[in-house]
C-alpha cells in the first residue's frame, strides 16, 4: 500500500476529531442539531487551520444516511465517499483555476438538477476569492435564493478580496490560528500513534516553526521523520529547519546585560559560524525580551517547564524595565532596516553596537532625600521617625504651636523630596507634587495649589495623601489645600530647570564656531527643538 502523507492520513473525519476552532464547531454544531441551515456558508483564515477539512465534515453530516446529523456515522456509503473524495454530489471547485465567468456559468447550469445520491447537492468552492468580478456577479443571485437542495460552502485566506455583496449572502465564520500547545500536543498524540521516538523540544521546534497552522506542522513533522530516520531529536529538527539554538540568543542577551561590548562580538562572530538569518537572529531575540519583559512585570507568568525558565528569570533581574523596553524597540527597528544593510552581520552588529551605546546609565542614583529634624521642646516625647530608609524625618510641634515653612522645610524641593519617598501613585503623586507646603499647625498641614492645576484636586485624592502620611508618621494627619493664582511648586521648579537647560544648549549652539561659520557664509538656519 502506498504510503500516505501525516496531513491527510490525520485529517479529521468528524467535528469532535478537530483540534482547535471551538467557536466555530459549536455554531455548526447546534445549526444542525436544531436544523437551522442556511444555505451558505464562508470559512475564512490562514492555510491549514481547517477550511476545507470542516466543509467536508459539514458536507458529510447534510448527507449521511442515518439522517442530518452533527455526528455522522462514518459507515454509510455516503461518509466513505465523502471521505475518499469521490462523493458524486459533493462537488470542489479550486477557484484559483477556474476564474473565468464561463466556468462559473457551466458551475451554475446544473445548481437546478436534483442531488443524485445524497440529500442535498453540495458546492464547495476552495480559494473563493480568486474568481474574477465577472463570476462573482453570475454568482450573485443563485447564492442569495437557491434551490432548497443546494449548499455553498465557500474558504478563502483572503476574505478582503471578496465583494460587500457575497459577505452579505453568506454566514461568515473566521477559523483562527492554533496556540503553539495545541499543536504541540497533537504532535505528541501522532508521533506515540506512530510508534516514533521523539523529544519534547524537538516537536516544540515543529510546532513554532508552523506558525498556527497544523498542516504545516504535519508536513514539517513528515520532514523531520525522513530526516531523522525515524526518530526526532531537538538537533536534527534544529538542524534541518536551520533554526538556531536559543542557548547561543540567551547567551547573547547575557553579555549585552553585562554591557561587554566585546562579549557581544564575540557572540555575533560565533553566530556567523552557524550562518543564520540574521533577521531570524533578531526575531528570536524580541521574542525573548518580550519573555524577559512579562517575567519583570508578572514573574508566575513564566512556565518553569520551560527549558529556559531559569536563564529568563535570571536575565529579568539583571536588566531594568526601560532597558528590555529600549532593547526591543531597538531590535524591532533593527529587523525592519536589516535588508537595507550592504551586509546582514555588519547590520546586525550595528543593531547590538546600538543596544549598548543608548542604554541608559543606571550607575548614577539620585541622592538620598536630606533629613531635617527639628528639637522637640523639654520634657516632650520626640515624635516617632519613619522606618522608611529614605523618608525624611520631621517632628511635630505642639497644637498650639503653628510652624512656619521655613522651620519645617528649607525649601520646595524637600517637600518634592517626601512627595518621591512617599510612594503615590499617578494623579495622587501629581497632585502631591503641584502642592505647596506652606505651613503646618500641628496635625494639619497647609498647602497651595495653583488655579491652573486645580483640576487634579479631588477629595479621594485628598484622602490618599492624608493616609499615606499618617501611614509615614504613624499620627493622624489633616491636610488643608488652598487655589491660589500662581504657587512655585517642585513641579514647576523641575519645568524651570528643563527650561535653563534648553536655554543654555541654545545659547552654547548659537556661539559654536561651525554654526558661526555656516549661517554667514552658506545661508545656514538653526533650528531647535
């Protein structure tokens, strides 16, 4: 007997065989158990998610001869001929060969002619969207107000190309890519099926290389069982799909956390030995920085049975947040202008040169915020300081005693420095920031807030500042926030600093000699932004 590809020797022969497509089953499912049919129906997605394998399950169960049924017996003479492709009213049309109108017209002459074996006369039209303008049109009519007997099933991976007036006559269900688990495991249920040997990462490969589709998983698994001679290890399906291995990326990221400028050539000159795709080389890299990025933000998301759980934890530690951010930006940037490059490994390097030379320096940290203290008076318990590492410490005066802004903060910026300690989150913190500390009369605490930022104060906001200072010095704490016209907050203060700086950068680009020189003598404008 000759032997049969995997794809077609498992293709499903019913609706509970298929893998995946839930949403779509379940709405064929109860339309057949509630006879509910309509006349046409459009499948639609990416190649080999199930189009045409659901149509011809579809077709067998309006067909089956122990009745309509979502569950068709698989024994009568109509399923085998479905099956075996031979069933005489179960007619396939490859629109991608047949796009002429005149086709469409031989197609549509005998639509009138009662079924001759089955129940019903069913068209299926595979690739539908490559039927020229003229046969959409012929086809227009007989697919709204068929005859009873007659069924359009209609696929296509392109349903954009279709007209406004097919969409609107048919049922329309999107078939959508399958999760790389899934098609992991209906690998591993073939390969143990087969009696063939295999390791878990090998048919991992498999099934990323597929790409959501299971045909083309069961096409590369037939690859791979030919290659390996009957067996399936993760370093010959690696070699065979001339995948590199994820050790040598891993490695790579490692060296670039590390900021070994050297190590990082010295890892490219190792990959080029393998001759990659450098594009692919970039894709694996996003792919694990967006790993790295999930496990900094939500650690239990990383599947520990993943063979590179360990080293993706370990490198999330190593890199802040901003730097995986940049780095991907970097990389996703790098792999759209890789064709431009006069040589892949010269671009690539210049993508990992770029990683390095605009990574943020972490080395320089913000002092700690100055403590200031203020001598409670003779025989007064001192009040308790924050157990807060960087929280100022500031001592509360008597209830009768009202303090001044000058004995209880130098200046703004230690109230934006208690603000920063405090941990507030967004408009809280805004709005903590825009206030002034004008004085504090025991437990109550004044501020100022200017008239155009009087939009961030509500009082829920209020009552979370209150807390988080009682929360930091362990007393109850009332605040007191009044809109004033103008108020010289820390914010304010950060925007005036931005502003000297730009002034400045101005300035020193409008002395610069070469600028001196450009504008007389070529005409040269300075523009700043």
């Amino acid at each position: 007997m000759a032997y049969q590809v995997l794809a077609r020797k498992w293709r499903p022969r019913n609706f509970p065989e298929m893998v995946g497509q839930a949403h779509v089953l379940r709405a064929l499912t109860n339309a057949l158990a509630n006879n509910r049919l309509h006349h046409a129906y459009l499948f639609t997605g990416t190649r080999g998610v199930g189009k045409t394998t659901i149509a011809r399950i579809l077709a067998k169960s309006l067909n089956c001869e122990k009745g309509v049924t979502a569950y068709p017996c698989g024994e009568c003479t109509a399923c085998h001929e479905v099956d075996e492709g031979r069933f005489v009213d179960l007619i396939e049309v490859d629109a991608a060969s047949r796009t002429k109108v005149e086709d469409t017209r031989d197609l549509l002459d005998n639509v009138q002619y009662a079924p001759t074996r089955g129940r019903y006369k069913v068209y299926l039209i595979d690739e539908v969207h490559m039927l020229s303008a003229h046969s959409f049109n012929a086809l227009l009519k007989t697919l709204e107000e068929p005859p009873p007997h007659v069924k359009f099933l209609l696929a296509t991976t392109d349903p954009q190309k279709l007209p406004p007036t097919i969409l609107s006559r048919c049922l329309q269900f999107n078939l959508k890519r399958l999760p790389l688990e899934q098609i992991i495991q209906h690998l591993t249920k073939i390969v143990e099926e087969e009696g063939i040997s295999s390791e878990l990462p090998a048919l991992r490969l498999l099934a990323q290389a597929a790409d959501g589709s299971l045909r083309d998983a069961l096409s590369l698994l037939d690859q791979a069982i030919a290659y390996g001679a009957g067996s399936l290890s993760e370093d010959d399906v690696g070699s065979m799909l001339g995948s590199l291995d994820q050790k040598t990326v891993r490695e790579l990221i490692q060296v670039l956390a590390a900021k070994d400028a050297s190590g990082v050539l010295q890892q490219i000159a190792l990959l080029s030995a393998q001759n990659p795709d450098f594009v692919t080389v970039l894709g694996d890299i996003l792919s694990l920085l967006q790993k790295i990025a999930i496990a900094q933000v939500v650690p239990t998301a990383v599947d520990t049975n993943q063979p590179d759980s360990e080293a993706i934890l370990q490198i999330a530690q190593q890199l802040s947040p901003e730097e995986v951010q940049l780095f991907y930006q970097i990389g996703l940037l790098g792999r759209r202008d890789l064709p431009l490059a006069p040589e892949q490994r010269g671009g690539f390097e210049m993508v990992m040169l770029r990683m390095l030379a605009f990574r943020p320096d972490t080395t320089l940290e913000q002092p700690p915020p100055q403590t200031i203290q203020q001598q409670p008076p003779q025989n007064r318990p001192q009040t308790p300081p924050s157990t807060s590492a960087h929280s100022p410490t500031v001592t509360t005066p008597t209830n009768s005693q009202t303090a001044p802004l000058a004995q209880v903060l130098s200046n703004n910026d230690e109230w934006g420095n208690i603000v920063h300690s405090l941990g507030l989150p967004g408009f809280v913190k805004q709005l903590a920031l825009n206030c002034k500390l004008k004085e504090r009369e025991g437990d109550i605490w004044h501020f100022t807030l200017s008239s155009d930022k009087k939009f961030l104060l509500t009082e829920s906001r209020k009552r979370k500042i209150e807390e988080v200072l009682q929360k930091q010095y362990n007393s109850p704490k009332s605040i007191h926030i009044c809109v004033e016209r103008e108020t010289e907050t820390s914010a304010v203060q950060q925007q005036d600093v931005q502003e000297s700086r730009q002034q400045y950068v101005v300035k020193a680009a409008e002395n610069d000699p070469f600028i001196i020189y450009m504008k007389e003598n070529c005409g040269a404008r300075m523009t700043i932004k």
